[in-house]
C-alpha cells in the first residue's frame, strides 16, 4: 500500500478523483523508479554502464561502425538491454577470445570486460536499466567515421597512399580472392615505417573484406606493410622499431579476402596508409613485423598442410615447433583458423628447458581476427635458440556453433568452410647484445650460454 503522506498532491487527486486514482498512482511509481534503483545500490546508465560500454562497445557499435546496432545513448542501450546482458554474461561480447587463467594477460588492445564490469551489466539491466543522473555520463568520445584512417587522430594523415585495383563482390555465392598488384614508383632515398593501415571502403567494403594483406616487394626485397582482419585494421610498431622501404621502384601486392553479403559489391577498392618515421632516421630496432608461423604438417617438403584432415563428426589436434635461430623479441599474436577452428596457443620452451605458455587463445570465433598486442613492458623477451611450440585445435561437430555441416571431411583450403592453421607472430629479430641490454632493463640474469 503506497504512503499517499509521501506524496501530498497525491492524496489531494485521490480525494477529488478517485477515477484517476490508479493511472496517477502508476504514473508516480514509475517516476520513482530510478531513484528508488539508485537508493538500493542497482546499478545506473550514467555513472556504471556508459563507462563500460565507451570503453569496450562504442567502437564498433555506432551508427557507421560494423555492429548491428548503435550504443552511444541510453535510449540505444536500454533497447538492447537483454541482449547485452546475454552476450556479456556469455563473453560473446566484446570479442577477445584469450583464455583469461593462463599466459600473458596485459594486452595494449584489450577490450575483454573483467567480472565486475560484467556483474555490472547484470544488475542494471535486472534492476530495470536505471538511467541515473545525466550529469554522471562520461565525456563523449568523438570517434572517426568508419570511412577515415583510425590512426589519423594520433599521427595525422598517412604519408603513402596505396589503392588496389576495383572488384565486384557478388551478391551470393562461395569466398572470392582478388590479388591485384600496383606499381609504385618508389622513394628517393630508403625509409622507415612506423605504422599502417588498411581501410577497407565504407559503407559497404567493410562488411564483405573479411581479411587481407598487402606487401613491398622490390627484386629479391619483401616487407609486409600490414595484415588485416575483422577487429584489426592497422599495425602500429613500438616507438624505435621500424620496418625498411627501400628506395626506387616497386610493386604492391595485395591479397584480398572477400565473403559476399547478399547484395553485390560493384567496384570495391581498399586504400593502405603508410606512415614513415622522418628522413634521415633510423630506428633501433628493425623489424619484418608478423611472421607466418605454419601449423598444419608443412615442412621443407611435401605437400601444404599434410597433417590437416579432420572426419566428419571428429576433432584435432595440432603442433608445429621452431627454433629462434637468434635472440627475438615478441610484439602480438594473432592465430588465423576457419570454422572448425576453436583454440591456439602459442608456448616458449627456453633453452635450459623451463616451458613457458605465452598466450592461448581458448575461444576462437573465425569470425574475427584480432591480434592481440603485448602491453611494451611484457613482450616475450627470448634469447637464441628458444622453441616457439604452437598448438591449434579444431572441432568438427554440431557442437561448433559456427561449423557449417559437421557430416562433411574437411581438408586445407582458402575457403571459410576448408581450413587452415597458422599464427601471424610481430617478431623483432635482436642482435645477442641488444637483448642482452633488454635483459638488463628487465631486471634479467643473463647465464654464461647466453640465456636467461
């Protein structure tokens, strides 16, 4: 029975309109609600939510950003209230994919939420999806549109420009491949790379490039400018590291990966920005950047991914090892599977024998392809002759949420539904003294064979 002394107009209206009475008594309640939330410690939008989903959604759910609906206002959130609350307690969403209880844990690109952020969420979407008081929200993010460069903001504008020929995705159909080659007419003098990027075109290229690369070659001379995926767009090296263009003429590669979206695509091009340390510099530490690192049975010789054969309704397992024929530091890690892919890990076995888990992916989605970068102050740090043990795993049962038809043998093969199974590692080869100075900025003892 509600307290009519509480609320003395209230009590006036019911006095002279009882008809009214229910309606106003409603109206009333739900009036209260928020404050009433507030008072009992649930949760509101303004002062909890707002700041976790800024941190962790907003990027990708605005109005031109690749999620199925916008995030940026109350009125947006509380629409998709429940269905964030199920994602989030599902850790569908945001997408990071590590397995949270072994390996490295400090990522510079880390979105996961932690399990407060998520009982967060919980609580204010059971509580009612308070709003709270206004004057809580955070100060807005002013994101780039989706048709910018998303490093402009930090480095201005990029210094190359590379574009690939035009494609027409179709509207249906099977993986397509588009592997142009454009001619550059080169550099005066040789440079160095800081950072780059690939912008697919917007508003429809960023829904059909699922993934791509685009490499500098220049006679017997080959450097990746940039890989990406669905959640990375661009590389971004560590202050003092850089990779070399060489001066004069060259050609740019591009490997494009196309998946159709129901309506066709006509003339699709992507555009790579390149940004260069200034003339005349020359960064410490030199760099190819991500590295292939296969895990499929390939070796010096044979057949591709002889190893990789999975039977209908089965499961595999997979390992590849390599030795560090020099000292090497780690920047990120990023395991490139299709749909029958669900782990990789990535395990440091040094040279006196301790083994070491790096990271371990435990929930890969092939859906997105998310590197995932090493906070500076605990990139792997490994000396010469340190094996590198790569695992992948691979589930082909109707247990794979994303497995297209568990009835089918599945081999190696470009396409989405065959498969693949490697690594793209950021390595940065170092000369035995250069580690051994990073050894000693780390705190590391270094024994007499050169290893930690």
């Amino acid at each position: 029975m509600t307290n009519t002394r509480r609320f003395p107009g209230l009590q006036r209206t019911l006095a002279d309109h009882p008809e009214a009475g229910l309606a106003t008594l409603f109206f009333l309640l739900a009036a209260a609600a928020p404050v009433a939330s507030a008072a009992q410690g649930v949760p509101t939008y303004s002062k909890d939510v707002a700041p976790i989903l800024q941190a962790s959604c907003q990027q990708c759910h605005r109005p031109d950003g690749i999620g199925p609906m916008s995030l940026l206002t109350y009125e947006e959130a509380t629409r998709a209230a429940r269905r964030i609350k199920s994602r989030v307690e599902q850790r569908v969403m945001p997408p990071w994919h590590l397995d949270r209880t072994v390996g490295i844990q400090n990522y510079a690109n880390d979105i996961s939420l932690t399990d407060r952020d998520i009982e967060t969420i919980v609580q204010w979407v059971d509580g009612g999806t308070p709003e709270g008081d206004r004057a809580d929200l955070p100060v807005p993010v002013e994101y780039p549109s989706a048709a910018e460069w998303e490093l402009r903001a930090e480095l201005g504008p990029p210094d190359l420009v590379f574009r690939s020929e035009p494609y027409t995705v179709t509207a249906n159909g099977q993986d397509q491949w588009w592997d142009p080659i454009t001619e550059f007419e080169g550099l005066d003098e040789d440079r160095w790379i800081r950072a780059a990027e690939f912008k697919p075109a917007y508003p429809l290229g960023v829904k059909v490039v699922h993934h791509a690369h685009a490499r500098f070659s220049q006679d017997d001379y080959q450097v990746e400018l940039v890989g990406m995926g669905i959640g990375k767009r661009w590389d971004r090296l560590p202050e003092g590291t850089g990779k070399l263009l060489k001066a004069g003429p060259a050609e740019i590669s591009f490997g494009l990966h196309y998946f159709p979206i129901g309506e066709e695509v006509e003339d699709d091009a992507v555009e790579v920005g390149v940004w260069l340390y200034p003339s005349g510099y020359e960064p410490e530490y030199s760099t190819t950047g991500e590295q292939r690192m296969l895990v499929d049975g390939t070796f010096t010789s044979g057949p591709r991914a002889r190893d990789l054969i999975i039977p209908p309704h089965g499961n595999l397992i997979l390992e590849h090892a390599y030795v560090l024929e020099q000292p090497t530091l780690l920047q990120s890690f990023r395991p490139h599977m299709h749909m029958r892919g669900t782990a990789m890990s990535m395990e440091a076995i040094y040279p006196d024998g301790r083994r070491e888990m790096l990271s371990k992916v435990d929930r890969y989605n092939h859906n997105w392809q998310i590197s995932y970068i090493y906070e500076d102050e605990v990139q792997p740090l490994l000396p010469k002759g340190t094996v590198l043990m790569f695992h992948s795993q691979f589930d082909n049962t109707a247990s794979n949420p994303i497995n297209p038809d568990p009835d089918q043998w599945v081999l190696f093969g470009a396409r989405g539904v065959d498969e693949m199974s490697h690594g793209w590692v950021g390595m940065t080869p170092l000369t035995q003294e250069e580690y051994e100075r990073l050894a000693a900025q780390r705190g590391i003892l270094i024994s007499e064979d050169g290893g930690p």
